[in-house]
C-alpha cells in the first residue's frame, strides 16, 4: 500500500476513535493495537500464534521465590514470526505474549511429581500475561520495545495495560536478551 494511503488510512482510524493498530514492514498489522493514551489489549486469539516454547521457573527449585514462577508459555504473531523465520530481524510491529501457568501440585520437594509419563513438572492453569511489542518510534527509550503487564494472577486479566517504565521488564531485556530485547536462547525455533 502506498505510504500516504496508510497515513491516510490511519488519520480515518485515529479521527473516529478507534484503535491504531502497530504496524509490520509494508503496512501488515500485526497483534498489538493501542488507544490515545498508549495503553493496549491482549489480542484476541493470541493461543492459536505461533508458539515458541515453554521455559520453565518452577518456584520449587526458587525456593518458593521465582520472579516469573512455572512455565512460561511464549507465542509470537504470526506474520511476525514468518518475517523473523526469513530474514533473522524481528519486524516493526512484532508481538510476542508471555503466559505464565502454575503446575500441579508436587509430590517432591523440588515441586515434581509423579504422572504416567514418569517423574517431572506438568501445567495446570493459567495465572498471568506478560507482552512486548516492537515500536522503535513508540518505545525509544526501551530498545524499541515496550513491555506490557495484564496481571500475575488467575484471568480475569487486565482489559488494557501501559508500557512498563524502562526499569521493569526493559532493563532485564536489555542486560540479559539474547537477540533484540528477546531471549532467543530458549527457543529452539528461533534459533
């Protein structure tokens, strides 16, 4: 699309009040939309992304402490991941989400159990959502993410959440990231 048919597009989006969505190289939208004040939603349907792996913090292993507890089960837009797949860069609009879901109960100290499939950590409900989004114009400060928190808890989450400040999520992105702001190193498809 022409460059001044998107601005056009997007002045007719911003005029009636609704939500502009981030946009991805050559006008794609891709999962994040933010309102006049910044703030953004969790996209609908985010489970059916492509999911790219599941680290895990299990709090019995932390003692009782992890900052991100059990696993974290990591999905990256589509168009976005098909982008990142061709060309290694992730491109402006990227959406990643974070969910985070407690385990069963343990049967071992370290939080394990025991299930037919033998001695180990297995999900059991979601409690939390965690998402960046990558703007460079919007998210300057943060390396050109910005990093968005609907709750750590049981859903409901949140219906709409502002970029963190740079000394939340961003300053550990930035000290620890494998690969622009992302932590590629546990995400064997991404590598």
């Amino acid at each position: 699309m022409h460059r001044l048919a998107v601005l056009a597009v997007a002045a007719a989006i911003a005029a009636a009040g609704q939500t502009l969505p981030a946009t991805a190289e050559m006008g794609q939208t891709m999962g994040a939309t933010f309102n006049g004040a910044g703030e953004t939603t969790i996209p609908e349907n985010f489970r059916q992304w492509v999911f790219v792996g599941a680290p895990l913090t299990p709090l019995g292993l932390n003692a009782g402490k992890a900052g991100f507890p059990e696993f974290h089960h990591v999905y990256v837009e589509p168009k976005a991941f098909e982008t990142y797949r061709k060309t290694g860069r992730f491109p402006e609009g990227t959406t990643i989400v974070k969910e985070l879901v407690l385990l069963h109960p343990g049967d071992y100290p370290d939080g394990s159990r025991d299930e037919a499939s033998g001695r180990g950590f297995f999900a059991k409900s979601f409690n939390g959502i965690d998402m960046m989004v990558k703007d460079s114009a919007r998210f300057a400060d943060t390396n050109g993410w910005g990093f968005f928190n609907f709750g750590h808890h049981a859903p409901p989450y949140a219906a709409k959440a502002a970029a963190g400040p740079a000394d939340a999520c961003a300053s550990c992105h930035t000290a620890n990231a494998t690969k622009d702001m992302v932590f590629t190193k546990f995400y064997p498809i991404l590598n």
